[in-house]
C-alpha cells in the first residue's frame, strides 16, 4: 500500500480506519471527502471508500449537494448513529440465520456470535486468532474445530451493524460502545 493510502503523521505510516474516519467528524457537522482527507492526511479516494464502507453500516450518511461548479459530496453522523447502533446490533444478532437442525442449536450458535461481538466491542480491535482463542472454549457452538466455528462465525459477526471486518489483514474493529 502506497504512503498516499494509509496516510501518515509526522512522517509514520498510519493506517485508515473506520475509528479515525469517525473521530474526525465534530459531531453531526459534515465534513466533504477532501477536508477529511487534508484532516487524516490520506488519499481522497480511500477516504471516499472508506466513508462509503460507514454508510452501508449506517454510521455516516450523505448528501449530494450541488455548488454550482459541480457536485460536492458531504458525509455526515446521523443523529441516530451513535445511539441508535447498539439496538440495530442486538436487533440484528437476534435476527440471524444460522445453520442448526434444532432451535436450540441455532440459539447456541447466535450466542456463539454474539460472544464474538461481545468480544470485539469490549476488546477491540481484535484479530481472528484471539476470537479463537477466548471466545471458541466457552462458546463453541457445538463445533469441535476451531476453524469450521470460526467459518460459521465470521460472515455473521460482518453483518452486524457497528463491526468492521477486516479489510487488509486480520483485525476486526467495533463502532459500537461499551
């Protein structure tokens, strides 16, 4: 990845996360794609993606406004991302399908995703290994592998609004707070 990607400070590479995007939002107040970028000192258009990544989540939202010399897109926090987001995440973990034969099966396995959550809010950011490791003996679903758990684990726990899967790497990371 290029320095323009990961944006740097004080000339160390620093990587672009969900966490810095939001943090550097005052607010409800918008901020446009290229006075976030000057802020984080990254690339416009990973910023943008970035951005686009936090409004499918729900996290930030955006409006097209017109300024006569074009179009100018600018990002902002819904009034309701903040609080909001905890109850969208329990709605949503108590929604998923999961495999099972029997409810009770399908429950421990929403329990199991849920202790993931669980984890990745309260630990975050947090790396596959370490979901394996604490969560997998306590919650392990019925699943006596590690890996086939995790299989099962892992593309719940992304859809759950308020978790970020990793996008490079192995780290998970969680807007929503404890």
């Amino acid at each position: 990845m290029s320095q323009n990607e990961r944006g740097t400070a004080g000339g160390a590479s620093v990587q672009l996360t969900s966490e810095r995007v939001l943090a550097a939002f005052d607010g409800h107040a918008p901020e446009t794609t290229a006075s976030l970028a000057e802020e984080l000192n990254a690339a416009g258009e990973r910023v943008d993606e970035t951005c686009r990544t936090l409004c499918e989540r729900d996290a930030l939202a955006r409006r097209e406004l017109d300024c006569g010399h074009g179009t100018v897109t600018a990002w902002y926090r819904p009034a309701e991302a903040g609080a909001d987001l905890e109850e969208r995440a329990e709605q949503a973990l108590a929604e998923l399908s999961v495999p099972g034969t029997s409810e009770m099966m399908r429950d421990w396995r929403r329990d199991a995703v849920r202790a993931a959550f669980e984890f990745v809010v309260e630990e975050g950011p947090v790396v596959e290994s370490e979901f394996v490791e604490y969560v997998f003996p306590t919650q392990n679903a019925g699943y006596d592998d590690p890996a086939a758990w995790w299989e099962m684990v892992a593309p719940r726990l992304a859809e759950v609004p308020g978790v970020s899967p990793p996008a490079e790497g192995e780290v998970w990371t969680s807007d929503v707070s404890c």
